[in-house]
C-alpha cells in the first residue's frame, strides 16, 4: 500500500508543468480556454499515474 505522502509528492511534482506549461500555452495560443484544456489533460494524467503508484 503506498502511502498518503508519497500520493501527495506525486501531485505536487505536477505542479510544476501546470505552472510552466500553463504559461507556454498562453504564449502560444493566448486564450485562457487553450489553457484550461491543457490543465484538464494533465489533471487526467496526474490522476493516473497517482492511482497507479503502489
């Protein structure tokens, strides 16, 4: 069984591209709705990879 914290490190170390990659979508495509999309597909992945961890 993995534990909480190791859950939330995985989360947290999402964090980063969301910030990073949410402001080079802005750059390239200067809509705020191209950004929710891109956070939508990697609050998906972020959610797969933490439910995959053992």
């Amino acid at each position: 069984m993995t534990s909480i914290s190791r859950k939330l490190g995985a989360l947290i170390i999402f964090g980063v591209p969301a910030i990073v990659g949410g402001g080079i979508m802005y750059h390239f495509f200067p809509s705020y709705t191209a950004i929710t999309i891109y956070e939508i597909i990697l609050g998906f992945a972020a959610l797969g990879v933490v439910s995959n961890l053992e």
